[in-house]
C-alpha cells in the first residue's frame, strides 16, 4: 500500500511538472498576426482581378511641409489634389526665374503615414523602394526605366500587422512660369502623379518586363500636383 501510495505521488508531482512546462512555453509564444481582409488588393489595371500576393502596406495620407515647417496639405487615397506654392518650397532650382517659359524644380518635405496591412510574400533583398512617378498614365505607367524613380535608398518598414509607422522623404516636381491674365505665376511643368513602396522581391516576382507600376507595388497612393505661387 505504500509503494502504491508513493506511486501515484509521484505521478501527480510529474503531472504538475509537464503542465506547469506547458504553461511556460505557452506564456513564452507569440500569436500569429493574420493578414487584414484589405490586404486582398485589386490589380491597378483591372480593380476587379485580386493581385497574386497580398499588398503589404495601405498608405494613409502624405503629408507635404513648407519650407519653414508648416503643413501644406495632405493627400489621401479619397483626395489626391495637392497645392505646392513656390514660394513654399525647401528647394527651388531657378529662382531667378521671373520670365514666361522659364522652367524650375521645386523640393517639399514629405512624410508618409504608413500602416501594415499584410506580412510580406517575399522577403526583401535590399529593403522596400519608396518610388514617385510624375508620368501621365500615373500607377498605369510601366515598370520600363525612366517612367517611375526610387527615393533614396531602399528603407526597412519594420513594423509589425495593424502596426503604423511615418516615413520622412523629399518629393520634387517640375513647374514653368506661364502669364495667366494677371500676372506671370507658375504652372505645373511635369507635376507628381502617383507615390508607390515597392517590396524589392516581390515586384520582380510580379514584373512581366513590363507591368504597371501600380500591380506590382505593395501600395500606392494617386497625386495631382498643383501650382501656385
């Protein structure tokens, strides 16, 4: 009888010890975050044809500072109109510029609220691409050299699912002075059209050499550049 006493002892000693393990490496175990629904995304060029992999990232709004700080605006996937003065910018590359014609660069402070909302399908080689496009056709301009252009250098956006981050970075458009009836005032030249981040793996997965820009970037937002003075 007290062999058997001594027996089952020892099995509920044993018992408590495996479950108070469980318990610790359960208390130790980081949940899985599941993709958002929204990270099912449409095809730039057919919103009715889901994308192959999910999209990574909604972009929030941009938001564009004056040269002394000051918020100028915002674009937001509902409001892509934006008014850059001039006389507003950090950099303007002609500002002696006062005769009909004359072209210039104008340089604006930019911040990108950025939320994720998928993992990545592919993991990034170089980091993601912060990428503009000043081209007409906008998110349906292709994939070919020269109709969209990286920021910088590539960024990590290290930030978990749900999670939001701000991204700081430059933006530039072209403008021309132009006699409007009033006075000569600057016109949008060559305005910005379209801000994407690109997943540097996953776009060339996606690339068919070429593809719009739009299909293979992990999110975008559209952008029309206004001028004034």
């Amino acid at each position: 009888m007290k062999t058997n006493s001594t027996i089952r002892k020892a099995i509920s000693m044993g018992t408590i010890c495996v479950f108070g393990l469980v318990l610790a490496c359960t208390d130790h175990e980081l949940p899985e975050i599941p993709n958002m629904p929204e990270s099912e995304c449409m095809l730039a060029t057919n919103m009715t044809v889901p994308r192959a992999y999910p999209c990574e990232f909604k972009i929030e709004k941009l938001t564009f500072y004056a040269k002394d700080g000051a918020v100028l605006g915002e674009v937001t996937p509902a409001a892509s109109e934006i008014i850059l003065p001039r006389s507003a910018a950090k950099e303007d590359s002609n500002p002696s510029a006062v005769a009909v014609d004359q072209i210039g660069s104008l340089k604006y402070d930019v911040k990108a609220t950025i939320r994720r909302i998928a993992t990545p399908s592919f993991p990034v080689v170089a980091g993601y691409q912060l990428r503009y496009t000043q081209h007409t056709s906008g998110v349906l301009a292709l994939t070919t050299p020269g109709e969209s252009y990286q920021i910088g250098m590539s960024v990590p956006l290290t930030v978990p699912v749900g999670g939001t981050i701000e991204q700081p970075f430059e933006l530039s458009y072209l403008y021309r002075l132009n006699n409007s009836g009033s006075g000569i005032k600057p016109v949008t030249f060559s305005g910005l059209t379209a801000f994407l981040i690109y997943n540097d793996a996953t776009a060339e997965e996606l690339d068919g050499r070429p593809s719009a820009i739009g299909n293979v970037a992990e999110a975008y937002v559209k952008i029309v550049t206004k001028s004034a003075e």
